[in-house]
C-alpha cells in the first residue's frame, strides 16, 4: 500500500522500515515528508486540564512535548492534585475546583478531559459550546445518550474533539492496517484479544491521601449526576471500581481493543455480544468484575473474541491477533509479526484404514492430480517483524495528530463518531453481563437494537 493509499483510509503519516537484525525483522521509523518547522507566535497552542487524576497528568505531560503547546491552566475537585499541578507546570498554572472558570477564559485554544466517565459528555459539550477544541479520555461515553449529543456538539459548533484511545494513531498499528489490508494473511475470520493487569494498580487499586475530607475534595461537585453518598475516598480516588462513575474493565480496557480492531480492519462495529465473567479477588467493595470474556459477531465476516483478566497470575499484558485463511497477524511487545501459512487447497488424504492396494491406486491417482511440487514452486511459509523502536510513545503522536488537526481544522484520527463506535460496542459487554443475554447493536445507525 502506498502513502498515498495510507492517507486515503485515514492513515496520518507513512512509515519507513529497515531491515534488521536475521532479516526476517524490520524496524518502523516514521517518515516525514520534510523536517518540521518551527511554530510561530501565531501558531502556539494554549491548553487547560479538566480532571488532574493519573491519566489526565500523564496525557498533559505528553502534550505539552509537541512543539508550541503550553499548558496554563488545570481544574480538579481534589486541593492536592491542584498543588501539584503548580509543582508540575509553574506556579503562574491557573487552577481551580471549577472548569466553568476555566471554559470562560478567551487565551485557552483547547482541553485535555481526564475526569471520572460520569463527567465526559457534559466537560466536552461544554468545551466546545465554549469555543474549545477537545481531546477527550476514552471510554467516550459512560452512557449510550451521551454519544449523540457530543457527535451534533461537535458538528454545530464546528470544534475539533480527539477521543484518547492512542493506538490509532501507533506506527504499529498503522503498519498492521496496510499489512491486513495487503491480504497477507488471507481473508479474515478471527480476531482475539487481550489485556490483562496483574498488580493493584492495574486493578484500580490506587492510593487514597490521608489528608482526603470533604475540605481537601469538592465531593458534590464530582458525584455531579451520580447517586448522592456521603463522602468516600475509595470513590472519589478509585471511582473506576464503581458503575456510578467509571464503565468497568470494558470501558478502561476494551475500548482500546475494539478501537484497534475498528481502525484496522476499518469495521464500524458488532452486530451482537455477548459478555460473561465475575468478581474473582477484588472483593473490596467495588461493583464491576475483575474477569470478563466478550464475544462478538462482525457483518464483515469476523468474529471478535476479548479478555480481561486482573488475577491471572503472570505479566501484565496486551495483545490482538487477527487470524486470516492464510496466516496471523499479531500485535505485541511494540511490533507486529506476520506468520504466513498458506491455506492447502487440494483435499486432504485419510487412505490408512483401506487395503495397500487401494492405497496405491488412490494415493497415484491423488498424485497426478496434485503433485507435490506444484508447477510455480512450492508456497513458502514466512514469518515476519516489524518492531517500533524501544523509546516509541503513540500518546505523543496521537497528540501531535490532534494539535495538527487544532491548527488545520482538518480531521482527526479518532473524532466522535469513530469514538462512540468503538466505546458503543465495548459498553455491550457491561449490557450483556448485566442482563446475562445477548444484546443487538446496529454498528452504522450506532444503536441498541
């Protein structure tokens, strides 16, 4: 596939691959059509921060890295975080409880939206309504009402929004999308995918600071629309073990893997799921399982099969393999390997029960038909590479695609519409636990059936 090629199917950038190593292992680079240059004073991009939790930090720290983006202003419902952020970014960093004050500010061009789910919908519509661009946390939705009101803010307000699920935007999963595409590895079948986290941190077991109170936290102003409790540290600094406020391991995890499959194989969604699973060990409260299975049926002519697992007792791990009639491809350890194992096309021989001499005549008459050198050669099986480099971030060049759309008004790689889809369908699964059944979906019209 040409970059040419690449561009048209929403592809931001072509890669460059140098062979390496035992010359079955290729090593991506990204290849820019010229070196970059330098942003003006015109073109530097003013953001702010709604939600300074871990990933909210960890997003900012990454955008600011892209050339010309400066941070100035960060709000969050926690004192401690609002302190740190004037550690992190310099004491001039504006905070506040209240992103209203930050959405009123006419020197803010965008914002980062890292708060609990509950809150994305109405931060983004916000946002934009304010004139602001958005980059948006995934899961996008926490609801199923929430998608449309953001795809028709988005479209009337003319804003540029991002969902944060970065591998679309990975040098690896670009090359895996021009790899399938190819027909590497045949026609699709099957794709099976994992991600699972065996520590407490990766369980959402995350650290509440004792000086938490209703003087150091803006308890009502982070329930927002949920439930009314009085106040809970475990909620306010671990609210992903809670429906009220997060979507669960589908929301957090699966989400990235149908937006891998979706940018890959170009699918728009399932058209059925079903989800099973349980609480297994984090039996601490929390009200969402910490073991899921997800099966899911494609109208392009695949299946999708997914698991999270926080309790499997070995590495933490990520990974999708995308089966095809004549080989795998699969994603892990930063890079993709291609396994090409051509499908046998002449019907196979079962003659060992029958007597030597019908063996004979059936295996000569076998052998005339199909020879076992086939007039163009035999098909070679053939394994193959393509490793990112060791330091390689997709968060940054997600972001760098997103500030790059902010300064063209071009699309992005991952707008609202893509992000629903993808969250749409991960959240099927929580639907399907929930009421132990199968549920519809309708991936074009992006609806419960």
């Amino acid at each position: 596939m040409t970059a040419g090629s690449l561009a048209a199917v929403g592809v931001p950038a072509a890669l460059a691959q140098a062979r390496v190593g035992d010359g079955n292992t290729f090593m991506l680079e990204s290849q820019e059509s010229e070196p970059q240059k330098p942003v003006s004073a015109n073109d530097h991009i003013q953001i702010a921060l709604i939600g300074a939790g871990g990933q909210g930090q960890f997003d900012t720290k990454t955008a600011v890295q892209v050339p010309g983006v400066k941070l100035v202003a960060v709000a969050d419902c926690y004192n401690g975080r609002l302190e740190h952020s004037k550690e992190i970014w310099g004491q001039d960093t504006f905070t506040t409880r209240d992103y209203a004050e930050i959405l009123a500010r006419r020197d803010i061009d965008a914002v980062i939206i890292g708060t609990p789910d509950h809150w994305h919908k109405q931060a983004a519509v916000d946002a934009m309504k304010a004139g602001k661009d958005v980059y948006c946390e995934k899961p996008m939705i926490h609801l199923y009402s929430d998608g449309p009101e953001m795809i028709e803010t988005a479209r009337s307000t003319k804003r540029i929004i991002q969902i944060g699920s970065q591998r679309v935007s990975s040098m690896i999963y670009i090359k895996a999308k021009e790899l399938l595409a190819s027909g590497i590895i045949g026609e699709l079948n099957m794709v099976t995918a994992h991600w699972d986290r065996n520590s407490a941190v990766g369980a959402w077991d995350y650290t509440v600071p004792p000086d938490a109170s209703t003087e150091t936290c803006d308890w009502p102003r982070f329930l927002g629309t949920a439930p009314k409790i009085p106040f809970n540290g475990e909620h306010f600094f671990q609210w992903r073990k809670w429906k009220a406020y997060g979507s669960g391991v589908a929301g957090d995890l699966f989400v990235h893997l149908f937006s891998g499959t979706h940018f890959i194989t170009g699918a728009k969604g399932p058209t059925r799921a079903m989800a099973t699973g349980g609480l297994r060990f984090w039996k601490d409260g929390r009200n969402v399982p910490d073991v899921m299975l997800g099966l899911f049926d494609y109208p392009e002519g695949f299946n999708l099969s997914l698991r999270v697992n926080f309790v499997d007792g070995g590495e933490e791990s990520e990974g999708l393999i995308f089966t095809g009639s004549e080989g795998t491809l699969e994603i892990g350890g930063n890079g993709v390997t291609v396994t090409r194992v051509p499908q046998q096309k002449e019907p196979g021989l079962m003659i060992g029960t029958f007597t030597n001499a019908m063996q004979q005549q059936i295996t000569a008459a076998y052998r005339e038909k199909y020879p076992e050198v086939h007039p163009s050669g035999p098909i070679p099986e053939r394994m193959e590479r393509y490793q990112a480099p060791h330091d390689y971030s997709d968060s940054y060049d997600h972001f760098k695609n997103f500030f790059a759309s902010v300064r063209s008004r071009q699309p992005v790689v991952e707008d609202a519409v893509f992000g629903f889809r993808a969250a749409g369908a991960a959240l099927l699964s929580n639907l399907s636990y929930d009421k132990g059944t199968v549920v519809h979906w309708d991936p074009e019209a992006m609806k419960l059936v």
